[in-house]
C-alpha cells in the first residue's frame, strides 16, 4: 500500500496540526525560483504519467479544499498543463443534485474515482460534508437522513467513514494526495477586492463568497479538525501556503511528483510470446512494399 514520502508541509498523522501554527506564505528564502520549480516538476509528471497509464496497476486522486480565493482552479491548472488531458479527470462538486441526496455522502464521489492508470483530481470534494454542512448544519435536513442519525457524533462518524473509505482504496491501488490550500483572511480579502475592480475578473465573483467570511473561525475550526482526522500515511494532507501563488503551485506539484516516483512506476516488459510477435510483426513490415 503507498505511503508518502514528502513531509513539506504534510499535516502530522498524530493529530498535532494547529491551524494557527500553519504559515499562510512560503518559508523564509524559499520563496524564490518557483516558476522554475514548477516547470521542472512538469516535466517529470508528463513522464510519470505515462508510466503510470503504462503499467495500469495504480490511480491517482488529488483533492483540492480551500477558502473561496485560494486558487484551487488556476493551481490545476498550472500543474497540469503539460499533461496528456486523455489520462485525466476534473471534477468540481457543488451543490448535490436531488438524485444525489437520494443516496449516501460518499455516492457521489465514490462515482468519480478515477480508474488504473488515470489521474482523478477533485476540486472539492467530499470533505465538503464535514466542512459547508458543519458550518451550515441546516443542510442535514435536506440530506433525507433517518433522525436518530444526526446527533453531536456525525462529525466523528462522517470522518471515520472518510478514512474507511481512503484506507480501502489505497489498498486496492489509489494513490491519495489531498491538498489544503492554505489563504489567510487578509488576502483573501485583496482578492475578492481585484475580482471587483478588473472587469474581466467579475465573472468569478460571488456575493456568497463574501457572505461566509463571516464565518471564518468556524471553518478553520473544521478544516483542522478534518484535517486532524484524516491525515494518514495511505492519504495524507498537505497545508500548502497559499499567499504566495508561484510557491504553492511549485510545492503542489513537488508533492505530486515525489508520490508517484515512490511507487517505481515502469513500463511493462514484454514477453516471450510478445516478442515472438513483435519479430514475426518487423518481419512483415520489412517485407511489405513502401
């Protein structure tokens, strides 16, 4: 079963992680040569991705979480640009749809998983349930649950379910990497504040977005306890600095890369019966005109 090996940044697996503790920007003097960092990173993600659809024994899920801002899309994006987009999968889970709620927390995710050989990344995900529906336990209501199932232990309950649910899928093959963007409350602000004044920003603007800063403290005080829960060797979390954009783009892509080279993906070697027919095939093709 896979088992992290890059510790920047990862959240402790003992339950020690303090939000108050995690640093919003990059650690002194390493700040520089981000953009560099990152086009290096690439590039050796492009290769192991085909190693990884080549050997077909393993998956990747990355999931993205943050405050409105944090810049979960544009990280995607930056990271995986050089990509073969035939080996991936984006998913952004919103609002559940009524057929959703007709099912468990977990349906709609669990649907989207990516396959051997693939590349799933959720922006957002099913953490949402245990962080928007703690912040908004009114929401539970909508969730058709029996009543004696919503009590003070769902938290609890739903992050067990979560871990069960990773440990099953880490044993089975899928790479976990999940990634909590880390924003702090003032740049956050700026950003809402350049949404507003650059036209062609406005299209990302919510009035909503601006509606749960009032409930800032609530959501840290889910996210490290999220976090807390979660973290484990088989899909551990990453707290990424996000005010500093060019660094967690760098770092997210680090991380990515440094997962897959543990596994030693390579390209299958052909056997004897391929052989044979890989020179019966050149054999062919020699003999043929043009």
């Amino acid at each position: 079963m896979f088992t992290s090996q890059a510790t920047l940044h990862r959240v402790a697996y003992d339950g020690s992680f303090r939000i108050a503790k995690a640093s919003n920007k990059p650690p002194k003097g390493k700040g520089t040569g981000s953009k560099r960092r990152l086009k290096a990173a690439v590039r050796k993600l492009d290769e192991l991705q085909q190693r990884l659809a080549a050997s077909d024994r393993h998956s990747l899920l990355l999931v993205f979480q943050a405050m409105d801002a944090a810049g979960k899309d544009s990280t995607i994006r930056a990271v995986m640009q050089g990509i073969n987009p035939a080996g991936c999968q984006v998913y952004n889970f919103k609002k559940p749809t009524s057929n959703e709620l007709e099912h468990d927390f977990l349906w709609r995710t669990s649907l989207r998983m990516p396959e051997r050989g693939r590349i799933g990344i959720f922006n957002r995900s099913h953490y949402e349930e245990v962080l928007i529906v703690r912040v908004h336990p009114e929401i539970l209501q909508k969730q058709k649950l029996p009543a004696d199932s919503i009590s003070d232990s769902i938290w609890t309950e739903r992050l067990e379910s979560i871990c069960d649910q990773e440990k099953h899928l880490a044993r089975n093959g899928t790479v976990i990497l999940k990634f909590w963007l880390n924003v702090s409350h003032a740049e956050q602000k700026r950003r809402f504040l350049r949404r507003l004044d650059k036209p062609e920003k406005n299209w990302k603007f919510e009035p909503d977005d601006v509606a749960e800063r009032a409930h800032w403290d609530t959501y840290m005080q889910a996210y490290e306890e999220a976090l807390n829960a979660t973290s484990k060797p088989w899909a551990p979390w990453y707290a990424i600095p996000a005010d500093d954009k060019p660094y967690m783009r760098a770092i997210v892509a680090e991380t990515i890369t440094a997962g897959l080279s543990g596994l030693g993906l390579e390209y299958p070697a052909p056997s004897d019966k391929n052989r044979q027919a890989f020179a019966a095939a050149r054999a062919s093709l020699m003999d043929a005109d043009g």
